[in-house]
C-alpha cells in the first residue's frame, strides 16, 4: 500500500486519460507515472534511501503530484513547506525535519534559506537560475521505476502542523492512511475513473495534498488552481466540467462576495459535490451555499494533520442539524471524555478523542508531545471540546486552549461566534479572551463587516443577550478589515490576542 500504487494502475490501464490540467499543461497518467520514475531515479543517483526525507516548496502544480509519487517510489518521504513562510521558518523545518534535498518552485526563491546549496539536491523548478533546473534534470534521469520495497506504515510525509496554538510539530503520515483517505474520499465524495476535481486549497497542507493527489490515485483528473481566486474558481469548473470540489469556509465567503455582486453567471451544472474542511462553516454562509448549489451534496468535514478525517456531516442532514460536524468517518470511533478520562454522556462536553487507520503514528523526534497526544489505548486528542447528542452527532463546541475563564465561568468562543455570524451585516467573527484585572479575562469580539456595510456594536451585543446568558457578551468590540489566518484558512486566535495585547 503506496500513494504511487494509483499512479503506476491507471498508467497500465488508461495511460492515455489525463490526470493533471494545469493551465495549458496537460499530463497522461502515461507521462506522470514516466515523469514520477525519473524523480525517484534523481531521489537515488543523489544518495537517497528509504526513509530519507526531501522538501518540497511548490504551489499547486502538477509537479507536486510527480514530486510525491516519485519520493514515494523511492521510499523517500516529504517534508512539505508552505510557501507563505519565511526563509528562516523553512530553515528551521529543514534542518527539524532532518531533510536531505529541496525541490522548490524559482517562484519561491526568495523564501529559501540560504544554507540550502549544502544539500546533496536541490531543484529548481519553472524560469531562473535558482538551484538545479528540475526539466533538465528530469529529461537525464533513468525512466525505470525503481520499485523500492515501501512499508504501509512507513511515514510518505512530515507534514507540519498550523502552529495555531504554538510552534509547528512533525506529524508522521503513513501510507496507509492517505491511501485508505483517498479510498474513503472515492466513496464518498465522487473521487474514481473518469472523475474530474481540482486543488483548490495548498496543497503544501495536509487536506489539500490529499484531497487534490485523491484525483489521479483514483483514476480521475485534478485541475490545478495556482492560487485563490473565486472568478477563476468559476470558470475552472465551467470549462474543466469539473464536478467534485474541496473547499475552505473562506473560500465559499468570497465566492458568495463575488456571486452577489457579478452581473455574469456561470455553467456550474457539472457540479455534484462540495466539501468543507479546516474550520467551523457559519450556518448563514452554509445556508447560502446550499440554497446557490441546490443540485450539490454539501459535506462538512472536521478533522486535523494529525487525524485526517475524523467525523462527517452529509448533505441529508446540512441544514438539519448545521452546526453539527456529523458522525464519525468510516474507520473512525470517536470518545468524549472528561479531566478524568472518563466518557461522558449525551448533552455533556468532554475532549474529543479518535482512533482510526488515518492517525499519525507520532511527532518526530518528539516523544513528549507524542504521548501528549495518544493515550495508550491509541486514542489520539484532538484538542476541542464536544458533545454528542442522543442520536449521535458531534457539535464541536470549541478548542480546549481557546475557551475563555471569565470570574468563575467558563465560556465557550464558538456559541457567540454562531449567534454573531447570523446577525445582518456581519462577514466574519472571532470571539478570544483578553487580559482583564477585574475578571481574569474578559470576552472580546473582533468583527469584519461584509462589504459596504457599518457595524451596530449596540445591536451585536443585544443578539448576544437575547440569545445566551449576559455574561457571555462581549465586553471589548473592534471592528477589523480582517482576520489573520493561516494557509489553510483557520483563524490565528493567538495573533489576535498578541495584537490586542501589544
């Protein structure tokens, strides 16, 4: 079980179908899996063996797909970097990582730390003089698919995580559980032969490698869209008849932006399936998108880099039970339990745990954190508080780190941030405890208006009041152009609370 086990079956069987459309590229599975040998032959005739690691710096492009399924012909795992770090940051990844060589976009120079011509490879791909030219070195490379010996569970990445709630760790993918991931993503998302998706979200992070590499593993085709942009989204699927799409909530906030207030539409009816990964869908936008796509199954996911996917709310119970992330994945049995590690019953919070084939096997090099997060029985933390009612479904009710103490009370961010992001004229919210010497913390909302519209704090805070108990409002109001956010578009709290506080 390999994530280039896909690639070498449809090169065998459709060779001349095409997996990747990137602008006016196009790629066969003959000649990705050709293109894939001679990055494992470079991987190789460099010194490297099974187990070493490579980073990757690329966009979403169809060399990332080659990139991965070469590495793991040779045994050879990723270290991904996301290229909207700094070249100190990758520094650091590289040398944490223990990687041996760098394939990175000349796109991307300037964030590439300086110590790299030390490494025994590094790449350079696209236009400039920056590193070994990848093309030129692809065309010399040995064709043959070297056919290393590579374990399930041995690591295919170290994918790092957000670093949301501090420094970044190594959570070590196996093959197993990307491959098994892509198995589910088929069945349920409308992956397999013939299939058409694209990579809409970076693919340098977990969710978005997998669900875009998801495409040509399952016999289908992923468009790749280089970087956001709603209009160029639209037209993507109008022309590539595209039909299952990964998003962002993010990404739908902009598309809404844009569907309202273009006077053009678009021919979106090859569209079948959506689905929502990375943070909480607000239940306005989710009612927008449902009500704009009717003849499209809305998923939302919920999960993490270290779980993979961990639950699923399907498109029969959308609006239903919105707000709600559904019940477990297949392969997946999820505990909600207590300071005492105790399960609790239906209506009670407690953190939530998962075990499944998707879970990391552990942070390199780091074996505190490790047991941090797995308790012996497997079960892997997830961080947020949960709970479940009597039919089974799990509401997330907030990140454990992110909920607030205010005098003796604690309060959860994501009750107000829900009541907030249905009231008129609000775009997006965050809800974060601030320094407070009376209380200890004090409730404080950051909110960004929706386009050409003022903010009534008076009003907000009423919302609040009526809906959950009085201490629970808001006591600091800003209104913000924006809110810092990293790649995969979940909300930085911490930046936030830095930022008030300075």
């Amino acid at each position: 079980m390999n994530i280039a086990s896909g690639i070498r079956e449809f090169a065998r069987s459709t060779p001349g179908a095409t997996a990747l459309i990137d602008g006016d590229r196009r790629l066969t599975f003959a000649e990705l899996d050709d293109r894939s040998n001679r990055v494992a032959g470079l991987l190789m005739d460099a010194g490297f063996k099974a187990a070493d690691r490579v980073a990757v710096l690329l966009g979403n492009q169809l060399e990332y797909v080659e990139v991965a399924a070469g590495a793991a012909k040779a045994g050879v795992a990723m270290v991904p970097l996301n290229p909207r770090g700094t070249a100190a940051e990758h520094a650091s990844l590289i040398e944490r990582s223990g990687a041996s060589g760098l394939v990175a976009d000349a796109a991307f120079a300037a964030n590439v730390p300086g110590r790299v011509e030390d490494l025994p490879l590094v790449l350079g791909v696209g236009s400039g003089d920056w590193g070994h030219p990848y093309e030129k070195a692809l065309a010399a490379a040995r064709p043959a698919d070297p056919r290393v010996q590579v374990s399930e569970l041995d690591p295919f990445c170290v994918q790092y995580t957000s670093g949301t709630t501090g420094r970044p760790k190594g959570a070590l993918l196996t093959h197993r559980s990307r491959v098994l991931t892509m198995f589910g993503c088929a069945v349920d998302y409308g992956l397999g032969p013939g299939k058409r998706t694209a990579a809409v979200a970076p693919m340098a992070l977990g969710a978005g490698f997998c669900f875009a590499y998801a495409g040509p593993f399952m016999g289908g085709q992923t468009s790749m869209l280089s970087r956001w942009d709603p209009e160029r989204l639209l037209d993507m699927i109008e022309r590539d008849r595209l039909q299952t799409i990964f998003l962002v909530p993010t990404h739908a906030l902009t598309l809404r932006e844009l569907m309202e207030q273009s006077p053009r539409r678009w021919d979106l009816s090859s569209l079948e399936t959506f689905y929502f990964n990375a943070a909480a869908l607000p239940v306005p936008l989710k009612e927008w998108v449902v009500e704009t796509f009717p003849h499209v199954g809305v998923h939302e996911l919920y999960g993490s880099t270290e779980a993979g996917i961990v639950t699923d709310l399907r498109p029969a119970d959308a609006l239903r039970k919105a707000g709600s992330v559904g019940h477990p994945w297949w392969m997946t049995d999820v505990k909600l339990l207590d300071e005492d590690g105790r399960e609790v019953g239906p209506g009670e919070p407690g953190e939530l745990f998962g075990h499944s084939p998707f879970n990391m096997t552990g942070y390199l090099d780091d074996p505190e954190a490790t047991a941090a997060a797995i308790r012996p029985d497997g079960y892997l933390s997830s961080g947020d508080v949960a709970v479940r009612d009597e039919a089974g479904f799990i509401t997330i009710v907030d990140r454990k780190k992110d909920m607030i103490i205010s005098g003796a009370a604690n309060i959860y961010p994501r009750e107000i941030e829900n009541v907030l992001a249905g009231c008129d004229g609000v775009a997006e919210v965050a809800v974060v405890g601030l320094p407070d010497d009376r209380w200890g913390e004090a409730v404080g909302a950051f909110v960004v208006p929706r386009p050409g519209r003022v903010l009534d704090f008076a009003a907000l805070e009423a919302a609040v009041r009526e809906r959950l108990a009085g201490y629970k409002a808001p006591k600091v109001w800003e209104q913000v152009d924006e809110l810092p956010k990293n790649a995969n578009g979940k909300i930085l709290k911490r930046v936030i609370r830095d930022t008030y506080a300075n």
